[in-house]
C-alpha cells in the first residue's frame, strides 16, 4: 500500500502510527518532508559546498540558478564520482543532527534511533552520458555500494549487509521524474526469492510491476528496507540527485552480513560517543560477517544460489513457435524459447522479441507490457514494441522476430527478422 502525505509548514507533523507503518510493508510518500521541517535547506547548502570544493563556484552557482537536474550541463560524466565524494564529506558530519531533528520533529513517540552513520548521495545522471564512464563508475561502486552513481537492480537491504528491521528515508534534493526515480515493488513485499551474493535478486525471479514517483526538491519516501527495490536506468534529460538515511527505532538485526556501522543517536553526542557503534556490534552477526569476508578474500565469493530455470513456453510447430493466446494474456510477457520471448501488447496485437535487456541482460519474460512497450523488470525501462528501441540511444534495440495471432493461438516465426520501422520509414 502506498499513502501520499502532505505536511504542512504551519502545523508540520507526520500522522502517528507512520514508522510502524513502514515497518509493516506501507510505503510513505512525504510531500514537503524535509522543508517542512527546515531540513531542506542545509542539505542543499551542504551539497552546493561540495560542489564548489569539487568543481567550482561556477557550476555550484549554475546549479542555484538552473538546477541539480542540470549538473550534467557543467560537469563531465567522468568527474561525477569526484563530485559525489565530495558532497558525500559534507554531508556526513550533519547526520547526525539531521536525522536526530528529523525523528524528534516527525516521529516523536519513538524513544530510539540507531542510523547507518554514512548516509547515501545518489547523482544519475541521464544513462547515455553515463554509458562511456562505466569503469569509473564500477569503481565508485566498490567503494561506496550500487545505486549511488549507478543504477541497483532489484534487491533488498537485507540481502547483503544492511539491518532487517530498518527503513529507509529516501530524500529528493532535486526534483526526481518517473523515468530517472527509485522502484518499490509494492506487489513483491513479503515474497520469497533468491538472490545473488551481491545482494541483486536472482536471475529467473518474476516480479510484479512496481511504483514509481514524481517528487518535487524536499519530499521524501519512507519505506521498510526489507521492501524489494532499486533504481530505474536513467531515461530521461535530467540528473537524479537524492540523499538518503537508512535507520532503525529499534537495535538493528543483520539477518546476513553486518558490515555498516550503526550508531545509537543518544550516544552521539554524548561523553560516551565512543562507544555509539557498540550496541549494533555487539550482536553474533557483526564477528559472524568478519570471519566471512575474510575467508572469501581468501578463497573467494561462494557461488550463488542455482538460478531458476528460464520460462519456455513455446512449441516448435513446422519450423515456428507455438503458444496458446490464452497462456499470455494482455500486459504479460512470456519466454517462448532461450532467446525470445512474446508480449501480449493489446487485445489483438502481440510481439515477439529478444528476451535478454541489451542494458543488463535482464529477462524480459519477467517483465510486463504496458503503453505499447516492453519492460524490463530489473530498472524499469521501456522498449517501444514497434521498433524494439528503448529511450537510452546508447543501447542497442532488440531483435524483433514475426509473431501473429491465429486462432487461438500466438505463432512465432524465429527466422523472419523485422525491420525498424523507423527505418523504414526514413527510407520511404
């Protein structure tokens, strides 16, 4: 379920009963979540400081003017990383009075907060710039996790090294669009999947289709970690820039690794701020995780759960693949062999396509059709049915093969490739 809140900056409050909401699988959406509070503001002036120490007073003041949605206009994709790291030391030391305020003012009948003590910085800028640093932006990644600079796939916080019983805060400073945001698999919530060592779900997981979000600078999403989410490839002209906490009202459980450092917010502050981390780590995961990641930088990563075995559905029929209409109905994609698969667009009209993403080789048979396009489910992009393209022009668009109804029934042609319609018609 998601709940759309607007907070109002004469009387700003958060209804109560909204964290155990959260933890409980309700996903947030908090209009004005960090203006109303007066937040806002110094996460911006503490981005903007980064900014000038990285790349100059005069993309910082450009970004005053036009926009964090147009730093790609004044910074080139390699220097992103620099950028990023240098907001990401501005804005550490303020969270812990940001987030300490935050809880106080919006969430007062928790007594209890434990933070990851590094919040996130996530700058997307559009995908077909980001496309040619792709080596620097993996080696951002080690560093600072997936889905900073680059695009997470479907994953939960839990999977890897992140507390069970957290939420998330998930900040926009700039605006956020469909087509550049983070995905929330409502329809996931509670389901049981398997998921690779790095902490992405596995390959052959079907998904529902998630919610999406337009958000102006200031609101947020407060939703549980333990939500299945990710980041959708960067499709549009602008650059997605949000800041994000993860935290708990509660004493963090790591149900896998425990690698983040948690601090308990009271101690902060206090003449016992030493001993912050102490009550996270003091737990069997955290000597637990240690004695793992050492035994794997000597022998390696174990492998990862066994894969399910990809849909086929298809019938090969007189040199073609065969598929009863009533198996696929409308929005559906199915995988009628290892390397196509078949979407049901409308009522009458079905396509066959490659099934692996040119992006990331996500499997289409997972995904859904909608608004005459197909979509892959791992970061939600959209390839447009009729010319197999996606709005990122850096990548490739898929194969597309012949495919009818007849009868009651989808016959697929493998051999007889389809042209781009956008060709054809150039060239008419």
């Amino acid at each position: 379920m998601i709940r759309d809140i607007a907070i109002d900056n004469d009387n700003p409050s958060v209804p109560r009963g909204t964290a155990d909401g959260a933890l409980q699988g309700t996903v947030y959406v908090l209009r004005n979540g960090l203006g109303a509070f007066g937040l806002l503001d110094p996460l911006i002036e503490a981005s903007l400081r980064g900014i000038r120490k990285s790349a100059g007073d005069e993309v910082a003041d450009n970004c005053v003017r036009e926009g964090f949605e147009q730093i790609h206009k004044w910074v080139s994709p390699g220097h992103i990383p620099e950028v990023a790291e240098a907001v990401y030391r501005e804005i550490q030391p303020l969270a812990p009075s940001i987030l300490t305020s935050y809880i106080r003012q919006a969430f007062p009948d928790k007594e209890h907060l434990y933070y990851e003590e590094v919040p996130n910085v996530r700058f997307h800028i559009p995908y077909d710039l980001a496309k040619a640093h792709q080596d620097e932006y993996k080696s951002f990644s080690k560093n600072r996790g997936e889905g900073k600079i680059t695009a997470h796939g479907p994953h939960r916080d839990s999977w890897l090294d992140c507390p069970s019983n957290g939420v998330n805060l998930w900040f926009a400073i700039g605006p956020v669009k469909k087509g550049n945001g983070l995905t929330i698999y409502t329809g996931d919530y509670g389901g049981d999947f398997r998921y690779k060592n790095s902490g992405d779900i596995a390959e052959g997981e079907s998904l529902h289709e998630p919610s999406t979000f337009d958000l102006a600078p200031g609101d947020g999403i407060l939703f549980h970690t333990d939500h299945v989410h990710g980041s959708e490839l960067n499709r549009t002209d602008e650059t997605r820039f949000v800041i994000s906490f993860r935290l708990s009202f509660d004493k963090p459980h790591f149900p896998n690794r425990h690698f983040h450092r948690y601090v308990r917010a009271d101690l902060v502050n206090s003449p016992l701020k030493a001993f912050a981390a102490a009550p996270a780590m003091m737990q069997p995961s955290y000597p637990r995780s240690l004695v793992t990641r050492i035994r794997e930088k000597l022998t390696g990563l174990p492998a990862d759960a066994p894969a399910r075995e990809p849909e086929v559905i298809g019938r090969e029929q007189d040199g073609k693949l065969v598929v009863p209409l009533s198996d696929v109905p409308v929005g559906a994609v199915r995988g009628i062999s290892p390397a196509l698969c078949v979407a049901r667009v409308s009522e009458t009209d079905v396509v066959a396509v490659s099934r692996r993403c040119p992006h990331a080789g996500g499997d289409l048979a997972n995904g859904w059709a909608k608004d005459g396009q197909v979509v892959c489910p791992w970061h939600n992009l959209p390839f447009d049915a009729k010319t197999g393209r996606s709005p990122c022009q850096t990548l490739p668009a898929l194969i597309r093969v012949h495919a009818e109804i007849v009868g009651e029934q989808i016959v697929v042609n493998p051999t007889q490739r389809l042209k781009d319609t956008v060709q054809e018609l150039e060239g008419a």
